[in-house]
C-alpha cells in the first residue's frame, strides 16, 4: 500500500534516481519532523498506518524509509524534494511541495494531492 504523495516518473527519472551515490542528500533543518502519527511511532506507538516524518537526509512513510535524492530550488529557498523510495523490487519517487509552517516546522504536500501535512518537532 502506497500513501498519497507518491509519483510514479518516466524511467529516465528513475534511472537517475537510482544511479545515485548511496549517500542522500541533506536539507539544511535540524533533528527530525513528523505528523501527530509520526512522533507516536517514533515514540513507540508501531501501530501507526499512515504516518510521515522527515529528517535532513530522508523521508519515511510506513512502507519505506526514502534518502532525498533531488531538490527543486529557487534561488536559494527549497521548493521541492523528491525521494528515491524502495520496497522489495518495488522502486518509486515520492515528491513534495516544501515549505517552512507557521512557527517551528514544516508543511510537505504530496505532488499528487492538494493536502498538505504539517511536520513539528516530536515532544
């Protein structure tokens, strides 16, 4: 099962997602983001269906922990992030809109969905 925000791109893209180096690339935040579901699963709480948190190298969904393989950038402000995602033999690209929330935090939108999910630091 695959949450919203997963893109499914030409194989070019996905070639070049997959020819990258192992190491993800970093977004310029500090410590670990999540949803409401997320902080619960990192506190513990494994029942989690659909939760996302975000940390400076990666993106993780209940199916896969996804490295950012790619920004999208204006100037020098973040636009977007894609992240190479894989399960099994399964591979894919799942793309958001970035932008900085209202006081400390993050709202990811999944390119495929107009609803964007508000990431804060977990308690």
């Amino acid at each position: 099962m695959r949450v919203a925000g997963t893109l499914r791109l030409a194989l070019p893209l996905v070639a070049l997602v997959a020819a990258q180096p192992a190491q993800a690339l970093e977004l310029p935040i500090a410590g670990v983001y999540a949803d409401a579901a997320g902080c619960a699963y990192l506190a513990g709480d494994t029942d989690q269906e659909v939760f996302l948190i975000l940390r400076p190298d990666s993106v993780e969904q209940p199916e896969a922990l996804c490295p950012i393989a790619e920004v999208d950038r204006e100037g020098e402000t973040i636009t977007a992030i894609h992240a190479a995602c894989h399960e099994g033999s399964d591979n894919w690209v799942a793309s958001y809109l970035f932008a900085p929330a209202e006081g400390d935090g993050y709202v990811l939108t999944p390119f495929d969905t107009n609803t964007g999910r508000t990431l804060r630091p977990c308690d």
